[in-house]
C-alpha cells in the first residue's frame, strides 16, 4: 500500500506547465498561459530550473516565456558551475584515494554523470557521494583531513562519515553502505558485496573507481527518494528523484527487467505498490500526461510530492513521521533511541543551522538547555496542524 494520504491541493497552472517542461516530450503543447516570474518560482521551489533549461533549450524557453526565460538560463550557469566545482572534489578525492589503494564507487550525481546519464548542469547538487569500503572509511577521511579538508562539524550517520569541506569549497560525503540497496542477505550494500553481485561496472576516466550498475542506480533513487525522504518531500525535492529515474530508463518497457531487479534490491524499504506508483509516475510524466487529479497511485504520489511543498500544514503534518520505520540496518528501537537522541543533542553546526550561530559561545549551552522544551513545542504545532487538516 502507499504510506501517503495527501489532502486536496490547489494547483496553480504554473506547476502544470513545470511538470511538462521538466519530463514530458520537449516542445509538447502546453494547456494555457504562465506567468514567467511564477513558473520560474515554482521551478525553483521544486529544484527542476536547470533541468527544465536543459530539456527545453533557450530559444523555445524564450519564445514561452519572453525575458522571464532568462532566470532558467541564470540557474543552469549555476548548477553547472557547482557542477565543475564537484568534479574537482572528486578529481582531489580521487588522487588521495590512488595513493591509498581504496577503491571508490560515485553515488547519485556523480554515478549519473560518469554513467552519461544526465547533461551538465540539468541536475543541481550540493555534495559529492562517495561510496568506500567501511574498513577503510576513517582511513580516507583522515587523510583528507591531512591534505586541507576539513569537517563540517555535523554528525555521522549509519552510513556516512561527517561531510567535509574542500579547501576551495564543495563538500564531500565518504559512505560506509547504502542504506536499504540490499544485493544480498547481509544488509545495505558496500563495496565488497556490490563487487561479489556483480553489481559494479567500470569507470572509464576515474582511476580507482568503479561505477553501480543501472539496477543499483535505480534502486538507490527509489530508496533514497520513497524510502529516506519521502515523509519529507520539503527537505528533498522528489521532483529530482523522478528526473533521476526518468533519466534512467525506470519507466521504459524495454528497461523492464532491470526496473523489476531494482525494485527487489529494495523490497524491504519500498513496497511493491509504492515502486510500481512511481514507475507509473515516471512513465505518464515522460509521456506528457497530466495525472495531478488522478485517483490512481500514481496520481496520489504526485499530490503527495507537490502537497509537501504548496502546503504548510500537510508539511507540518509529515514531520510527526520522524520515528516511522527508516532505512536501516539497525533495530528498530536502536535506530528510534539513535534518533531520539540526534534529536535532542545537537552538535555546533547543526545549531547553527536551525537556530542561527549564537552571538557568544554561551549561546550554544543555551541552545542546547532549551531544545527539548523547542522539540515539545514543534511537537504541539505539527500536532495541531494535522488535526485541524483532518477537521
């Protein structure tokens, strides 16, 4: 069964047309007039500008959408600057990886860059996705660390070290597993187990690397887009996990077997119907079809994806979910105290992410005094907004 029960949501036809420009057929008529300053706004708000550039191109953009088209261009330059920006982490990354002898496997962007997946700059990032053996993890973090990166100062993960900062800017996530890919009977994928599945393929241009195979790449978009974020469509933009899937092939018959494998890597984390809504998603946005006021699936997945940034109380709703079943390699009550005490116990910059850096490093005790009574306040407001949603 599908997790989410969307209310109805107003659609203004700007999101229409950004659905249409994003994955439908390039130049497809479009149902009405936009307005340029809201379609861009709305594009923005769901991070497919760059894309919607792409796919369409300047001249078509322009003759939709007058000057206003200018902003799609601005946002690809963007996107495909910190493209280059990236790269070069990776490039650095890659050079101390050689020299240690660990071998490296590139996630999300990367993979679907080096794959030729996806055009420069059509899919914006803010972090470079490195996959290495877990043995060795602490071992490359340390010797960038030695070579002028340094922490961001945010908390591991069960599956990735502290992010890093490049000296020159970029920030690099060395992983451990990928959460909820599971190629065989021992847990989340690493290295080793993707090698022994036959489940890597080389990486031409990347020495020391090897790339995941399409069925791995597919099935990390899913798991990481229904399985991680999908009670958070407003921190992660499940727009860029359909573009994802769509660039892979998920939705094309021909691509059926390696959809089907896909779905089994990542069967515990992401039900059957939820795979098949988004594989029936896929298809009719690559197809044109509007399916905003479909009953279908499919179509609820889609009011789910947009409620989840056009309404604030179905957003405030979603987040009474933080102890809802994760993937995870953990226990259940391991990973629900693990996440009740990420909660409450902050590190430096996850206060200054949330509240602001404090004027006085007192500031930070005060912060940390008051976050549970904070957390019983936010409590309350989701609490009530679901309720008054349902009323």
């Amino acid at each position: 069964m599908l997790r989410f029960s969307p209310p109805p949501v107003s659609i203004p036809p700007e999101v229409r047309w950004m659905l249409l420009r994003a994955f439908g057929p390039p130049g497809a008529p479009s149902s009405g007039s936009v307005a340029a300053a809201a379609a861009l706004a709305m594009a923005r708000r769901f991070e497919v500008a760059p894309r919607i550039a792409v796919r369409q191109g300047r001249a078509r953009l322009a003759a939709e959408l007058g000057e206003g088209a200018a902003g799609f261009q601005r946002d690809l330059t963007a996107s495909a600057a910190q493209g280059l920006r990236l790269e070069a982490v990776l490039l650095d990354v890659l050079e101390r990886a050689v020299a240690r002898e660990i071998p490296l496997v590139p996630l999300k962007l990367a993979a679907l860059e080096a794959a030729g997946r996806v055009a420069p700059g059509a899919r914006s990032a803010c972090d470079l996705d490195l996959l290495a053996p877990p043995e060795r993890a602490e071992e490359l973090q340390q010797d960038l660390l030695d070579h002028g990166f340094r922490t961001s100062g945010l908390p591991p993960s069960e599956h990735q070290l502290p992010a890093l900062i490049h000296p020159a800017g970029g920030v690099v996530e060395v992983h451990r597993l990928i959460p909820g890919v599971r190629p065989g009977t021992a847990g989340s994928a690493t290295v080793a187990s993707l090698e022994a599945a036959g489940l890597l393929a080389p990486a031409p241009g990347l020495p020391g690397c090897r790339l995941p195979v399409q069925e791995v790449l597919i099935a990390h978009a899913l798991v990481h887009g229904i399985g991680q974020h999908g009670f958070w469509p407003d921190s992660y933009s499940l727009l860029r996990t359909l573009g994802d899937l769509i660039d892979l092939g998920f939705h094309q018959e021909e691509e059926a077997p390696r959809a089907e494998r896909a779905v089994a890597l990542v069967a515990r984390d992401v039900s059957t119907e939820e795979a098949e809504a988004t594989r029936s998603l896929c298809r009719a946005l690559a197809e044109g079809i509007d399916l905003v006021e479909s009953p279908s699936p499919a179509g609820i997945l889609l009011r789910h994806i947009l409620a989840g940034r056009l309404d604030p109380d179905y957003a405030a709703a979603l987040r009474l979910n933080l102890f809802r079943s994760q993937p995870s390699d953990r226990a259940p009550l391991v990973r629900m105290v693990r996440t009740a005490f990420g909660a409450l116990f902050l590190s430096r910059a996850q206060i200054d992410a949330i509240y602001g850096k404090p004027r006085h490093p007192l500031g930070y005790l005060g912060r940390r005094l008051a976050r549970p009574f904070d957390l019983l306040r936010r409590l309350w407001s989701y609490s009530r907004r679901a309720l008054q949603r349902k009323g």
